[in-house]
C-alpha cells in the first residue's frame, strides 16, 4: 500500500534540514516526496482520463502499476505508472522508458560529457547534486541526443566562397567490430568566413588519413555549395594537392612549410641539425620567390652531397612551398602553416586526451562534435588585420573573391 502523502511532514523536514544546513535536494531532501506525490498525480489523472466510459465499455479496466526512479532536478523520485489490461494507456506526463524528466537535468549531462568527463565523474557529479548515480548506458543514452544536430550540422549549407582553408587530421583509437583498438582518421575542414571568422566546415571519420579520402570530403564540401577555395593550405600528403585541384583547379595550394622543416630535420645528423636549420630560414623567411631560390642554391651546394633527400625534398615541392611569396608578411602568416588547425586540433586534445580507446566511431564523433561546439563559441571575432587581409585578397583575386 502507497504512504499516505502527509504534507506538515514535509514542512517539518525542510525546516529541519533547512536550519541544519542540509540540501532540499537529493534523494533524501525534503522536497523529493513533494514532487513524488505530485508527479504520481499526475499519472492517476492521466488514467483516469484514458478510461473513459466509452473505453470501459471495451472491458479494459486498471491492471496495477509499475515503479520506476525518475531523475528530476530535485533529485531521484519513484513514480507508480498505472497499467490497463488493454496496454493501450501512453502517459503523457511522464512517457514510457522515460527516466530524465527535466530537460536542465539532461543538458547538464551532454555539458559535463562535452568537457571530456568519463561516465564515472558525471555520475559522481549526480550523486553529490541530485543524490543517485547513473549508469555508463543511461549517460550514453541522454548524450545520443546531440546526434541529429551533428546530421544536420554536417549536411547544412556552406557559403559559395571560402578565402583561406586549412585542411589536416587528427588520430584516435578506437574499438572495431572485432574488438581490436584500430585509428582512426578525423579529417577537419577549417576556414574563414566573410566576416574573418573562423568556421568549422566539416568533420568526418575515416578508417586512415590518404588524399582519395580527402578527395570525397572537398567533393562533399561542393555538394554543400562551395564554390571556390581561393587558398588551400594542407601538409605534405601525397596526392593531396591534386585533389585538391581536380575540384577546385583556380585554388593555390599551400603546403605547410612547419610541416616541411619537421620532416626534413629528422633525416639531418644531430651534430648538424643546429647549423642546418639557420641555413634553411635562410629559404623560407626570404624577402622574395626569387631570394628564396638563391638561398635553396646554398643550401643544396653546402649540404646537398651530406643530405641529397633533404634537399631534393625541397625541389621537388618547391612550387607548392612557396606560394606564400605572392603575399604580403600579413597573408603569408596565416598561410606558411596548418597551424590555425593544429591549434584547434590542440583544443580538441584537452578534451579528449583521457579517452584512451573509443567504444565505437560513434562515441568518438559525439565528443569530438561537442568539444567543437564548446570551442566555437569563443570564435566570436575576426581574426587580427581582418579588413587589411581582406582587402589584399579582393586586389589579388579580383572576381574570385566577389562572388562571395
């Protein structure tokens, strides 16, 4: 038999715990069996409704009731959803499998998950506000609800002209159907809007990083509407310029010249790396392409005969090093490198670098999307010399950058 809901109880209660220092809240707060009774009500009216003459006429009658706890922002409450013979009764109230009943209580979750929390911590975090714990499933289940904002983030339309993109990918762990940790490939698409923010234009997981996968995310970019990319800046992938080009042919494709040094660097003996570096910045911090090539003709008769694959390395992606030099020292900056990536990519990492094996590409996509939202609300000015890098861009692509 149901307690009987005696209210100078509660009273009492909460004026104890109030003068104790003690929560309301919680499990055993005074206002949980408040908002029990109330929520139990609730369901009685509900039924009653549903068994009108018309219905009892059918034979259907009541057929006892079903206790399940129900998180509230109050705390855990249990709730008696009564049943009829005929199953045809659907609560309103408080539907079926439903065990959120507070939307508050839900974003709470998605919030903490998003900040890179484990199962265990928001769970620790329910108990010491709400006074219960969650399961891993029960999170899981409440986090599956960002998914169709990231179908529909991922499918929505992108303006027809993008200045300058930054295209690179981060690596996971994750756990494939036959149980074993496999990587995973997260290709970002990053570029700058008209107004000089930054956008993140896509994000999609693949089984490994390679330039036909990139071909079929700058493909999807132009089923999304755009038109053109006037500057491309990605590492020094193999092929990746070329699909590049075979969408957007008019892009000017650079490669990142960090990217560059790091490989060359580690195929120069240690006692020399020192002394061969001063000579390389010679190359790429020269006034001028022309500069930039006398300095490579050093470069390759002092160290060419030590370091033959260093420096053909150079020559044989000179073009797509140097693309930069067209610019003035404000566009070179935000192009030389894929750093403007990196550094997203770092931010992503601070959330998700106690993750050490994804259950599934689903889970790593959920996170990954929710620390982006996270982190694009702090894109909210231009980038430095806006107007000035506009401006240099609209001389140097004259129609090109009208359309857009």
């Amino acid at each position: 038999m149901e307690q009987e809901f005696n209210f100078e109880s509660i009273k009492n209660k909460a004026l104890e715990q109030l003068k104790s220092g003690k929560s309301l809240l919680g499990k055993d707060g005074a206002f949980a069996p408040l908002l029990e009774s109330i929520l139990n009500a609730a369901l009685e009216g509900e039924m009653e409704a549903h068994l009108s003459d018309e219905e009892r006429e059918t034979g259907n009658r009541r057929n006892g009731k079903m206790q399940k706890q129900v998180q509230t922002p109050l705390g855990e409450v249990t709730v008696s959803t009564p049943r009829d013979r005929n199953s045809t009764f659907d609560p309103q109230f408080i539907k079926k499998r439903e065990t959120i009943l507070a939307e508050g209580v839900a974003d709470r979750i998605i919030g903490l998950y998003a900040l890179g929390n484990s199962t265990r911590e928001i769970s620790d975090w329910m108990e010491e506000n709400l006074g219960n714990r969650v399961s891993a499933e029960t999170i899981s289940s409440i986090t599956d609800r960002v998914l169709p904002e990231i179908k529909a983030w991922k499918s929505r339309l992108l303006d027809p002209v993008y200045p300058i993109v930054w295209l690179d990918a981060i690596h996971y762990k994750v756990t494939d159907e036959r149980g074993y940790a496999v990587t995973r490939a997260i290709y970002n698409v990053l570029g700058i809007t008209k107004e000089g923010h930054k956008e993140l234009l896509g994000m999609y997981i693949s089984k490994n990083e390679g330039a036909n996968f990139w071909l079929g995310v700058l493909t999807d970019l132009q089923n999304r509407g755009v038109q053109d990319i006037l500057i491309a800046c990605v590492d020094g992938l193999k092929g990746f310029p070329e699909a590049i080009v075979s969408v957007y042919p008019d892009a000017i494709v650079q490669l990142c010249i960090v990217h560059q040094i790091r490989n060359s660097i580690k195929h120069v003996g240690s006692k020399h790396q020192k002394e061969f570096l001063l000579d390389l910045k010679r190359v790429y911090q020269a006034v001028n392409k022309e500069s930039a090539e006398e300095e490579l003709v050093k470069l390759d008769d002092k160290w060419g005969e030590q370091y033959p694959i260093v420096i053909k390395s150079w020559q044989d992606n000179w073009e797509k090093l140097t693309e930069y030099f067209q610019f003035t020292a404000t566009i070179r900056r935000l192009i030389y490198t894929t750093n403007t990536v990196e550094g997203y990519h770092r931010q992503i990492r601070k959330v998700t670098k106690n993750k050490g094996v994804f259950p599934h590409d689903t889970a790593l996509g959920k996170l990954v999307y929710l620390a982006y939202r996270n982190i694009r609300k702090k894109w909210t000015m231009p980038i430095p010399n806006w107007a000035a890098v506009a401006q240099q861009l609209a001389i140097k692509f004259g129609e090109r950058f009208k359309l857009w």
